[in-house]
C-alpha cells in the first residue's frame, strides 16, 4: 500500500466519523411542530368558495397595495405573492430610557452609545391553491405576516412572525369584500 492511498482511506474514515458525529447532535424533535402551529394555521388560512385561484390572486394584490404593501415579487403560477412595506418603530419611552442610560453610562465612566429600535419591514407571504370540489370551484388562500425591526444602527433587534388576530381578520375581511366585488364584475 502506498502512502497516498493510505492518505486517502484515513482521510474518508475521518470524514466518515465527522459526519456521524454531526448527525448525532440533532435534537430528536426538530421536525416536531410546536404546539401553537394548528391555532396559527386556522389563523392565517381562509377558504373562498366560487373563485379560482388566479382572480384570488388579484383580489389579494388589490387589498394588499390598499393596506400600503408593495408587491415585491408575484408568481401567478405557483400561487404566490410578497409584499412588505417599512415602517417607523420609534417608541419615545425607549428612545428617552437609551439615552438616560447612555448619560448615567458617562457619569459612571463607561460611556455606551444609545440603541433603540428605529424603523420595521413588514413582510407579507400569501399562497392560493385550488381547493378540489366537485360543486364548484375554490381556493385556499394562506397568508403571513412577518416583522423585522432594526435599530439606529441598522441592525436586526427582532425578527418575528406577527400573530395578531385583529391584523388577519381585517386582512381577511377586506379580501372577502374585494373578492365579493370581483365576483360582481364581468
């Protein structure tokens, strides 16, 4: 045997053993849904029925651009839409508290800069597909609304999904009219 071959077989055998040894530190519940996940799915999913999936789509585009979201990518064929839209998350108390603490950070000879949350991009997800009945056509129509909130430093303070009943059920009750009015029409 060779020293290069030898090399070789040592180096796989390593490789090997690395990637067993990463496949033993995943958490046995990864793929495990938390408990929540069924209460935000009936949250954020709607069935409208006697409309196709297509004019679901340009209903929901209407309603978003109404809410001040711009359409940042739309794929017709798979169903899908997302917006966002920025938005200022100045809170005065927080603003007031990170430079009280940015002054008694000077008093006490450790100055620190004040941080505080500045501005947030909303981000919204939508997805229709048809649902299948033998009646008559529908759509399933899926929708999430995600928050990024930055600092005055331009950095990511908070990323998270917004579960706000009031905010989907309005979202939800605009479509329902518009939809309603695209039916109307010829």
């Amino acid at each position: 045997m060779t020293l290069p071959r030898a090399l070789c077989r040592g180096a796989a055998a390593a490789l090997l053993a690395l990637s067993a040894a990463c496949a033993t530190t995943v958490p046995r519940d990864v793929l495990q849904l938390p408990p929540e996940a069924a209460a935000n799915r009936a949250l954020q999913t709607r069935r409208f029925d006697g409309i196709d999936a297509g004019r679901m789509l340009t209903a929901s585009t209407g309603v978003l651009q109404d809410l001040g979201f711009t359409i940042d990518e739309g794929e017709t064929s798979l169903g899908l839409i997302v917006a966002s839209k920025e938005r200022t998350a100045v809170n005065d108390a927080e603003v007031a508290g990170a430079y009280l603490l940015t002054m008694l950070s000077i008093v006490a000879l450790v100055p620190t800069a004040p941080v505080y949350a500045k501005r947030q991009q909303v981000r919204v997800s939508l997805t229709a597909s048809h649902a299948h009945s033998e009646k008559s056509t529908s759509t399933m129509l899926r929708v999430t609304f995600q928050r990024t909130v930055y600092d005055n430093y331009d950095r990511v303070r908070r990323l998270e999904q917004v579960g706000d009943e009031d905010l989907y059920q309005e979202f939800f009750d605009r479509l329902s009219q518009s939809v309603f009015l695209e039916a109307q029409s010829p």
